[in-house]
C-alpha cells in the first residue's frame, strides 16, 4: 500500500464494546472500583495443524477461525506480494511479505470463502503468480480480525505501547476514561512527520514501538499506534484506509454495543461525542477542523486491517 499524504492522520476515539471477557481472559480486577486492566495480550500462532502450499510458501489456516492467517516464504525473491480476495470478489487486500519468518493477516471482511495469492516479483513491477488457494472462513468471534496482532497492528506482550496502555488503564476508572486517555496521549505526544511521509515506500510498515519512542510518525503510523493499545485492553478496534477528499489517510474505527460499529471520526470530551481529526486536533484550530469534518461524508473508506 502506498502512503501519499500530506496532511495528518485521522484516527477515532470511542466508547469500547468490552473490557477482558470471560473469567480465564487475563485481567487484573482494581480494588477501588477502577477499570478492570487485561494482564494476557493475545498472541497469533502458527500451530501447523492445517497448511498448504509450495517449497518455497506456506499458509497456515490453523488459527482462521479466530480470524487470521499466517503466511512464511522461503524462496529468493527480493519481493512477495499477498493478495486476500474477499468474499465479495471485489475487495483486495494487498499485502508485503517482508522476511522468511511467519507474518499474520487479518481476514478483515469476515466469514466467507477467500481466495489466497502468493505472487513472486520478476523484474521491474511486474509479478508472477507463485501459489493460488480458496480458503472457507468461519469466524468463532466477528471480532477476532479486530482483537489480534497483524502486520499492520503488531504489537506483543512486550511491546512498549502495550506497557503504556495497561498503564493508562490502570489509572482510568472506567472504558471511557481509558479510551480518553490513549487518544490524547497519543494526540499530545505524537508529531505529524510531514518528511516522512512524502519519502514513505509503498511497502511501508507501522512499527508502533518506534512511533512511540521517536514520538513521530504518518498517519498509518498514529492509526497502527492506537488500534494496538485499544486491542491490547481487549477492545475491538479497526485499522481503516481509506480518503480523506483526495488524501490517502488512515483512522480508526471502534465497536459500540448500542450501535455496532461507529465509522465517524469522533472525540469524547468527557461529556459527549463531536467528529474531529486528531492529529489536526493536536497542531490546528478544532472549529475549522470540525467544519472540514463535517457528517464524516468527506471519509471514504476502502480497506480495513
């Protein structure tokens, strides 16, 4: 995926569907009434129970039913491509695969039959097709794609960013509060990189350890951030690509029990909820931000991680 833009990221902060559920979830339960913080973070596994391929590609369907794939090459090509067709046979999701260890992708557009592209580069940008499957998802949780590292969201127990979410958990009496707290450290500690993003690769990567320890970073960069410490408490959260007028951006989206998933770009001020651009929020005056925002119509979505 190209990154183009030169304006700031969009990402969303929202009320959350859940804290840890369930009562082996891994959770730590404050005494003083506070939100309950998830002490395990959930971790892909390329279990081997169920693979196909070549030599040179494997695919571990082991783990779809949680809403993932994991995928290795071995071969010599300097440049791999994935491609995920949805079960709608139009939308594609087009990955990098980087290195020969195990990557995890997400089956974002949920249960169905995907077909699975490995293609090789073979000169210039042209590629060949290497491995072709179909694969038959059914999910066990719809929210699975959404809770769980990927390549775009990666993040573990060891992360950096998960310390500091399970820190600003702790000190937040309730979801809402902790989800205030991520979006205005994240908006108050994180610079919009203008250099960056017009010299950003077409295969870039978020690495949301160096986004927190650099304190700067592209849009992909905030959204990869905030959706890997709102998923690392457990809530349900998107990785969205999409345009902003004629600005490639990226934002997030978060699930609501009351109304599902809610794609605006919204802030909670402590009181209620009003659309706004985070990273503008951070360097710009909020009213013109705001009235650029408007009803969310200048948004338009296209892929979603």
């Amino acid at each position: 995926m190209r990154i183009t833009i030169s304006a700031a990221v969009i990402i969303a902060a929202l009320f959350i569907f859940t804290a840890c559920g369930g009562s082996d979830s891994g959770k730590s339960s404050p005494s003083d009434g506070g939100r309950e913080t998830c002490t395990r973070v959930l971790s892909p596994s390329d279990d081997g129970a169920q693979t196909c391929g070549t030599d040179t590609v494997t695919i571990d369907t082991s783990n779809k039913a949680d809403g993932y794939i994991m995928v290795r090459y071995t071969g010599a090509a300097g440049k791999v491509k994935l491609q995920m067709t949805a079960p709608d046979s139009e939308t594609i999701f087009t990955y990098t695969i980087k290195n020969d260890n195990y990557q995890t992708f997400p089956v974002s557009a949920g249960s169905g039959t995907y077909r699975i592209d490995v293609l090789e580069n073979t000169t210039g940008s042209l590629y060949a097709l290497l491995y072709s499957t179909t694969i038959e998802i059914s999910l066990t949780d719809e929210f699975g794609p959404f809770l769980y590292p990927n390549q775009y969201v990666w993040f573990t127990k060891d992360s950096e960013a998960v310390s500091l979410a399970r820190k600003l958990s702790e000190e937040s009496s309730d979801d809402i509060g902790f989800v205030g707290k991520v979006y205005e450290y994240v908006i108050s500690n994180i610079e919009y990189d203008t250099a960056k993003a017009s010299n950003i690769s077409r295969d870039y990567i978020p690495d949301i350890d160096e986004t927190l320890g650099s304190g700067r970073g592209i849009c992909f960069d905030f959204a990869s951030l905030m959706t890997a410490m709102l998923r690392s408490q457990n809530i349900p959260s998107k990785l969205v690509v999409g345009y902003s007028g004629q600005a490639y951006h990226a934002w997030i989206s978060v699930y609501l029990s009351e109304q599902g998933w809610v794609d605006n770009i919204i802030e909670f001020d402590g009181k209620s909820w009003s659309l706004m651009d985070p990273t503008l929020a951070s360097s710009n005056d909020r009213k013109s931000v705001q009235k650029y925002i408007g009803d969310g119509s200048n948004y338009t979505v296209k892929y979603y991680y």
